[in-house]
C-alpha cells in the first residue's frame, strides 16, 4: 500500500514546530570536545602564540617554563602530565643562545627524554623565531637568532627584542601573521617540513635551520572548524 503523503498548511509554515533548529553552541562545545593537548614552553612569546589558536574541538594548556633547561622543561612536563590525562603532550625549545658541545648534547638529550615518555617536541635550531620567518621566507642557510629578531623587527615595524617579547605583543602574534597578506602559514608549513625532511638523520643540534614547530600547528589546525587541513 502506498506510503501517505503528509502535506503542510501554508499557513503553518512560519510556526515554531515546523522550523528547523540548527546546531547549539552547547552542543559543539560538549559533544566536539574530545581532546586535551598539553603544550610546555621556555618562553612567553610560545606560549601566547599557541593559546591564540581559535581551536573548538580540543582544549589547549599552555604553560611557560621559562628559566628551566631543556631536560628539565621535560621532565617538569611528565610531572604535570601525571597527574592528568592529556591526549597529546608536547614540548617546545630552542637551542640555547650560548652554543657550545654541553648546550649541543643537552639540546639532543631532552629530545630524545620526551621522545622516550612518547611526547611529542616541536623543538627549533636556532630559534622559535624562524617559524615566524618563514611565513614570509624561505631560508636553508644557518644563521643565528639576531638575523630572525632583525628581519622580524623589519616586517612588523618594530624592535623585536625591545618590543617583542612583551606580552601584549605576543598575544597578538598569531593574528599579526594571520592578517598580514605578505604572509602565508600555508607556505611557513611547506617550508619548515622541507628543512625537517632534509635534515632527519642528523643528531638534532645539527640540523640548522630547523622548525618543528610546523607539526604542532599543523595538528592544531586540525581542530580549527572550518578549518582545511594542511
């Protein structure tokens, strides 16, 4: 027998049972939430860029160690990580500024400590700066930190080391560079894995220049909505 068909009165059409809902912000928020990532830092300047990511499927717990060695920065991540559950655990460092054969090997160790505990290291030679570099170059040669912190202060008019490391700065780094048509986090990404794949099989304090930084970002586009992954 043939199915009924159900027909509406024009004159019903407006009324609120007929009406289509759309999605809750509540119901975003609670059934999309599924992730905790914990992200440890040596520096302000990381920390407020990570937080600035508009994320909605993930909750992100920044935290800045600054002042502690890499080693340690590791090791203060597993403790934290103990005592809570975290999908994802991922530590950020630079080489340090004084170069030298202890700050080489320590640099290697605290890679390999977190590689060990299964966390993941967005780590950087010679400095975090170079992500935000690339997001409008490409380099592959090695150059210290002063020549990011000069190109840097050039691109967004200002002296980075005076100005660049304060907070209110930082916390408008990621929209800077969302903003700014000369740049492309598209093309940064691109660029930083071309650097990473070409130099894997390096001891790590020999790869120069280097970002991982591109993996954490890349994994937190991820949770963007709206986003496309790259």
């Amino acid at each position: 027998m043939p199915k009924r068909k159900t027909y509406t009165k024009k004159t019903d059409i407006d009324r609120a049972w007929n009406k289509k809902k759309s999605p809750s912000q509540y119901a975003v928020d609670t059934l999309e939430m599924r992730k905790t990532f914990l992200i440890v830092c040596e520096g302000q300047t990381e920390k407020c860029y990570f937080k600035s990511f508009p994320v909605r499927t993930v909750k992100v717990e920044a935290i800045n160690l600054e002042g502690q060695s890499k080693l340690k920065l590791v090791e203060c991540a597993q403790e934290i990580a103990c005592g809570e559950e975290y999908d994802e655990v991922w530590c950020v460092f630079d080489m340090d500024d004084n170069k030298g054969q202890d700050q080489f090997q320590a640099f290697d160790n605290a890679i390999h400590k977190a590689h060990s505990l299964n966390f993941n290291v967005a780590y950087s030679n010679d400095a975090f700066e170079l992500w935000f570099y690339l997001h409008y170059h490409y380099t592959d040669t090695a150059h210290l930190r002063d020549f990011y912190y000069e190109r840097l202060s050039r691109l967004w008019n200002i002296n980075y080391v005076n100005d660049g490391k304060r907070y209110s700065f930082c916390t408008g780094i990621y929209d800077k560079l969302k903003n700014d048509n000369r740049a492309s986090q598209q093309q940064a990404i691109a660029r930083a894995e071309k650097l990473f794949l070409d130099q894997q099989d390096k001891p790590f304090h020999e790869q120069n220049p280097v970002t991982a930084v591109y993996q954490l970002v890349r994994t937190l586009n991820q949770h963007i909505l709206g986003e496309r992954v790259l």
